[in-house]
C-alpha cells in the first residue's frame, strides 16, 4: 500500500509504540526528517517536518518508556551519530551530537540490555557498538569483521541481542550478544547475495524475522524459530531502498520500504 505520493530519499526508519500505534520517519528532498504516524482507530496522518537541520543517513528509531519516548538516530553532514528526542509532556528536541568520531554507516537501534544500544559501521568497516543507560558510554568495537552496510538490531528480551549486516561476500551475517555469555562470532545466513542493509524485528521472545532487498530488487524474507528459514520472495514489486521493519506484537509486521516512483510503501503480516 502507497502511503501518500510524496518522494523520499533513502530508506525509512520506523517503531511501534504497544500495540496500535506505529512512526516512520524518512528523510525528504529536502535531506530534513519528517515523520508520518499511524494509530489503529484513526488510520495513517500526513507527514510533519521534524526541523530544518539536514541529514545525511536513513534514520532509526526506538520507542520506550511506555510509547512516551522516542529517539531517532540519524548520521549528519559531519559524518558523526546524532540523535532527536520526543517526549509525550515536552515535545521533540533539537539534535544532540553524541561524540565526534566519524561514521561509515548507520545507525542500528534497539531497546537491550543498555536500555537503548546503538550500532554503526566505523571508518575502519568494522561493526562498532554505543549504549545508553543513564549516561552514554563509548564506542566500542565488536570485532575487526568487515561489514559493507549498515548494522541492523532488535532485542527479543532482556540480555539478549542480534545484529545484522551485509558482509564483504554480500550475504547476510549475524551476531548476537547474551548475557552471562559476551558476544558471539559471526555466522554466515545462507550464500545469498542480497543488495540492501537488512531490517529486523521479533515478534516474541526466541524469534526474529529478517528482511532484505534482494538482487531482483524484489522483497525477501527470512525467520528464526530456533532454527533459521531460507529466504522467501514477498512479491516481485521492484523496491529502491532497504526495508524497515517493526513488530507490534506476537503476530503481526509492519514493513517499509521505497518504491519506484520513490513514495513510502507498506506491506503487513497479521497471523
């Protein structure tokens, strides 16, 4: 479904705030951030513009606190993270640089054991790993893997977390953080070659579902249920960015995407 004909740049980012209410927000011709909403007994809105300053990345985003917080994550001209806030009672901030250091790629953003955990493709296409929880800490390195996109992430509970992103073969790898364990090595998800920075939600504790763009620049889709799926095609409706993905609950995806005549579409899953 077209979610209005306005043309966007790049992929959307998107979050779920409980179970009948969703954002997207995507970058416009104009490289600000405008966010669109979505509430069950009121339909889609139009979009709003978040601010003049520009943008230089598809944006990410959380939702926490009970759906009266959100926090978008963007990459700017500078080339360093910087993050938006709304809260319920204030409103939306302005942007608040978190540290210089320069990035490739991102953000990835999940709720986890930090509160909120943040994930970027450094300068040296490593995979590199920021948390909130009171007070940000610094970047850390997650390994010297070479990753050639931006990381995606989800949090199926507490202490656990996944990561996802395109390796130097163009398939899909994964790695994953426990705790009382550390983090994983990484794994290779099938010899797939796949053209986009992944997207990944869970619906529920022990599962994941993974989306890409594949080289037919159709939609693909794998699952994990204790054991991974292969991929399956969503259609062959051509798309011209990543996905964006968010679950509201067991049984239901809400996926985003840019189609060719460069509008904001949206492909749903209810069980």
């Amino acid at each position: 479904m077209q979610l209005g004909g306005e043309p966007i740049l790049y992929a959307p980012g998107a979050c779920a705030h409980g179970a009948e209410t969703l954002t997207v927000f995507v970058q416009g011709t104009d490289h600000v951030l405008w966010q669109k909403g979505f509430a069950s007994w009121a339909g889609w809105t139009g979009y709003g513009q978040l601010g003049p300053e520009q943008m230089a990345s598809t944006p990410a985003a959380v939702s926490w606190n009970g759906g009266r917080s959100v926090w978008v994550f963007v990459r700017r001209s500078d080339r360093a993270l910087w993050m938006k806030s709304y809260d319920l009672n204030i409103g939306w901030t302005g942007y608040d640089r978190l540290g210089p250091e320069p990035i490739l790629e991102g953000p990835g953003v999940c709720l986890g054991p930090g509160n909120v955990d943040v994930f970027v493709r450094g300068t040296d296409n490593a995979l590199w790993h920021k948390s909130f929880d009171g007070n940000w800490s610094g970047y850390e390195q997650l390994g010297t893997n070479q990753i050639t996109s931006a990381p995606a992430a989800v949090s199926w509970g507490n202490g656990r977390l996944d990561v996802f992103a395109r390796g130097y073969d163009n398939a899909l790898w994964h790695k994953s953080f426990a705790s009382g364990v550390g983090w994983s090595d990484y794994e290779q998800l099938g010899t797939e070659a796949i053209t986009s920075v992944p997207a990944v939600c869970s619906q529920r504790a022990g599962t994941l579902d993974v989306f890409v763009r594949g080289y037919d620049n159709a939609l693909w889709h794998k699952s994990f249920d204790g054991n991974w799926s292969g991929y399956e095609q969503l259609g062959t409706n051509q798309i011209t960015s990543a996905p964006a993905a968010v679950s509201r609950g067991n049984g239901q995806i809400d996926v985003f995407v840019r189609g060719t005549d460069s509008a904001l579409w949206h492909k749903s899953f209810t069980s």
